[in-house]
C-alpha cells in the first residue's frame, strides 16, 4: 500500500543544535504513529516541518507519494494535512463553528453563510462521533470539548492526516479516554493519526506502531503489539528506566504547612473552595487528587499568594502568611512548581540562566554588598544545567526556544535549590520524559527524607499513588475524603472523585 506520508532525509539545525538528523519516517494510511523521544529529542521540530512551519534544511516530504514543499501552514493544509496545538488557537469569544469555520467560511453572494456553515459543522462532528454543541461558545468549554473543536476544525479543512503534540498533557483521565475513542474512530475511517507522548502506557494502548527519536535520530520503529514499555524506554534513554518508585518509610516531624477553614472565591465572587482544613508535616508527602475544575487549582493559588483568601487562615512553620504576598511566603520556606509554567514559572524572553536565578539574588555566594556575583551567578546556573540535564545549547539562549519538557525541568530544577521548607508541586511531571520522571520522583522523595513537607497535586492517580503518604480528595471545592496510601486504589479514589461515598480517617 502506498503510504500516506514518507519524510526522507530530514536535517534541521537550530544555532548550536542539530534538532532533526537524517530522520526518515513512512506511516500508513489509517495507521496511528505514537512519536516518542526524551526532551529535545526533536520531535515537535520534527512535526513543524511536516506542518510547514519550519522549513528542513534538508529532506524530502511526500504526502501520498507525491513530492510536497511547504512553504507555510498553508501548504500543508492544502495537501491534507491538520495539526492540533497543545495550546488551543481558539477565539473564546465566538461559537464552536464560527471557530471551526474561521478563516474558510462558505459565503454565499458575498456574505458568510452561517446556516451553511453550522450544518456542515454539526454533519462533521456526527460523521466522527465528536460531541460537541456548534453553536455553544468556546470560551465556557472545557479543555478536553476544546481540544475537539481543534479536531473538528482540521476534519473541516478535509485532513487526511492529524498530528498531535502530547493531546493528553492537559486532559483528566476520562477526557483523554474521550480523545482515543475519536481518533480510533478516525483511523477506522481511513484518517492517518500521529501523536507525541511521554505516557507509555498510551503509546501501548492506541498506537499501532512506534517511532522513537533519540539525539535528533530515529533510534527504532516497534510494532507496539510486539513492544513493550521497558523496550521503548531502553532506546528512547539508552538505559532501562524504573517505572516504579521505592519509598523509604520516613519519620514525620512538626507541622509545616496548616490551612485552616479555607474558602476562596472566583472573579464572580462564587464559592470555589469551602472549609478546607488540613495539615502537611516534615517528611511527608501529601497529594491532592481531584477532577480538574473541582477547586485544586484555586486552593493552591490561595496556598501560594497568587489569590486571596475570602476565609481562613495559611501558616507555614511558625508564622502566619494568610495575607502574605508570594515573595513574603517565598522567604518564609515555600517553594512552588506551578501547573501554568508559560504564565507563571517562567520569562520565556529571557535567557535559560536568569530563570533559572529568578529569587536567587539574595543567597549569599551570589551575591555580596547587594551586587550580584557574576561568575557566582553563571556557575550556579550551569551547575543546575548540568545536574538536571536541562538540553540547551548555551546558558544565555533564550528560555523561548527550549523544548516543552526542558523549560519544565528549569522551573523544577530552579524551585529544588530554593530549599524551602514547604515543595508545593503542580503536575510536576507534565510533559517530561520518562528518564526525567524518574529523576524526579527520586528527587521529591529525598527531598521529604531530608525533612521537608511537600503538597503534590498531580492528575496522574498512579504518580499520587505511588509518591504521597496521604491522599486528599477534592470534589465541588471540598475535600471529599482522605485515604492513606496504603489502603488507596484507583476504584477508591475515582469514587471519591466523582463525588461518591464521603471517607474521613483522622490520623
Ligand atoms: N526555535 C528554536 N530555536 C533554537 N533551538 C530550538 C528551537 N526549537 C527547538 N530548538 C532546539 O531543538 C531541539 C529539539 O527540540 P524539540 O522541541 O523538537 O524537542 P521535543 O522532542 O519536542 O522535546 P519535548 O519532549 O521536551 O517537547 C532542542 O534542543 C531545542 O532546544
Ligand atoms: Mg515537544
């Protein structure tokens, strides 16, 4: 069968980095490719040529065998092709079709056919099983409706051919089973899927075959019914990864961080977190599980300073910080690895070395009589390059071209060193490698083994399994539950979630 896509040859260099190496890659029509690869391996780069975004600086792309150059996006839309971007590229304000329809509206005697438009839209969504209202606005969707409407705007466009950029990194458990029921559904249709995860388990369960890039090279392609996990991370690291995490027991100390009766509201003044109460003491983990949307995310920023209070009161170790600004609790011993690191964690404009300094100015040996050391400064940073094995060509490259999963291990790398006395950790494994995870995990561990209090939110139930001592169930704002991690299970824990049964051991 003549394949639907064959890339040939591909180079692509960036100053310093050679991103794509001689990358030959031939997927089937119908076929689902998982591309997997450590962080800067050069996958996204990789997907950006095909989609015309970067130009190969060498290489061949033939979209069913026929010789294509994409100059631009378009181009490549033109010959089949749809990408769904990790960060959606929605109009919030208007309408599921009127997004889907953007830019290649039906007109009729000059004028935008709406009626057209949203018939069309719904026939699509109905044809590939996705469900979602046309004439619902975007802006109150959630993430995983939106990710369809990105879907759906591609199959408008008539793509033969969907690449996606790790589509479940933002989605909840059940959302991505969601998302594989579609593209199953498409690449039963005759759709070519290729997507970028880290999840190897989603790579065993959806894909047919696998393509594992290492160091901007093609290191293997396996068949995943004939692979296994331990396989693809043996050439994806060049060692075998453990995929299970060994958990000291630890002696619990003092209390560090008390929330007492906390409530907290959204811009609307509704009600998001209610009377939560709980204590997190030296040498344990606590993990907050919970359906995205049901007040974590908003309880954490309350934790951390970047919301305020309605009711209640934080401390941290001996001293009151409700009404503490973020630097007040920064110098107080909190440490925080945020969810939205593009909006919080980083300054993407600047170079990789000041993100990593950011809220270094004041330790001594890097700075003296209030001025920075410079040789301080630059060896603190190519120390933490080095030891978190951040990919980046130089230190003083901009933030802004480092891999997803590199820029992470930055803000990871930067909040491990600040040492405080409190690790407030939001999905701390988002969208890095499998190599990595296990370097991070390990590292949370030592870290409660030293002595110090970590709160682990995480939307993977097993990485909560495995690392936290307490589980914390959040539902409707509340906590609807705490579990032990000994008596924990995933069926527990779901039921929670959903609002089930109401447990409460006090311990
Ligand atoms: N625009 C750019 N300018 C300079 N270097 C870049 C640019 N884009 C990517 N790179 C570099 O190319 C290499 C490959 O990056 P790429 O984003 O393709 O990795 P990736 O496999 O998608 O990694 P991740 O899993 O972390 O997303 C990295 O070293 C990265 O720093
Ligand atoms: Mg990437």
């Amino acid at each position: 069968m003549p394949y639907a896509l064959e890339l040939r040859g591909i180079v692509k260099r960036f100053p310093g980095v050679l991103a794509n190496d001689q990358i030959d890659l031939a997927v089937e029509p119908g076929e689902i490719r998982a591309l997997v690869g450590e962080n800067g391996a050069g996958k996204t780069t990789l997907m950006r040529i095909l989609y015309g975004l970067y130009q190969p600086d060498a290489g061949e792309i033939y979209i069913h065998s026929q010789k294509q150059t994409f100059h631009s996006p378009h181009d490549a839309i033109r010959a089949g092709l749809g990408m769904v971007h990790q960060h959606f590229m929605l109009f919030p304000s208007l309408t599921v079709s009127e997004n889907v329809i953007y830019g290649a509206e039906p007109t009729r005697a000059g004028f935008v056919d709406r009626q057209t438009a949203r018939q069309k839209v719904a026939e699509i969504a109905r044809q590939y099983s996705l469900q979602v209202d046309p004439a619902a606005k975007v802006g109150r969707l959630p993430v995983g409706v939106r990710q369809r409407v990105e879907i759906l705007k591609t199959l408008y466009r008539q793509a033969e051919i969907l690449i996606l950029d790790e589509p479940t990194a933002v989605l909840t458990p059940q959302e991505r089973d969601g998302l594989f029921a579609i593209l199953r559904g498409l690449a039963g249709q005759g759709k070519t899927i290729i997507f970028i995860t880290h999840k190897l388990h989603e790579v065993m369960s959806l894909s047919d075959n696998a393509t594992v890039l290492r160091d901007g090279r093609v290191t293997a392609t396996l068949r995943t019914a004939a692979t296994s996990p331990e396989e693809i991370s043996r050439y994806m690291v060049g060692r075998e990864v453990m995929l299970v995490v060994n958990k000291p027991p630890v002696q619990l100390g003092e209390t560090v961080l008390a929330v007492e009766n906390l409530a907290v509201e959204d811009e609307t003044g509704r009600a998001v977190v209610r009377d939560v109460s709980f204590q997190v003491r030296a040498g344990e983990i606590v993990g907050i599980a919970g359906v995205a949307g049901n007040g974590q995310t908003e309880l954490i920023e309350a934790i951390t300073g970047l919301r305020p209070l309605a009711v209640g009161r934080i401390r941290l170790e001996k001293r009151e910080v409700s009404q503490a600004t973020v630097a007040g609790r920064r110098a107080a011993g909190q440490a925080y690895i945020p969810e939205d690191r593009s909006r919080v964690g980083l300054a993407v404009a600047a170079s990789v070395a000041d993100n990593l300094l950011m809220g270094f100015q004041k330790q001594p040996g890097l700075s003296r009589r209030g001025l920075l050391s410079l040789r301080g400064l630059a060896e603190h940073a190519v120390r933490l390059i080095k030891q978190y094995a951040i990919k980046v060509a130089r230190p003083t490259e901009p933030a802004a071209n480092l891999s997803g999963g590199n820029l992470q291990k930055v803000v990871i790398a930067r909040e491990f060193a600040h040492h405080g006395r409190l690790l407030i950790a939001e999905q701390p494994t988002r969208g890095v490698d499998v190599g990595s995870i296990e370097f991070i995990h390990q590292h949370l561990l030592n870290y409660r083994s030293e002595g110090n209090a970590i709160l682990l939110v995480s939307a993977e139930l097993s990485e909560i399994m495995s690392l936290a001592d307490r589980i914390l169930v959040m539902f409707e704002g509340r906590i609807a539950g705490e579990l032990a991690a000994a008596e924990a299970s995933e069926a527990k824990l779901g039921l929670l979630m959903a609002g089930g049964e109401k447990i409460r051991n006090k311990n």
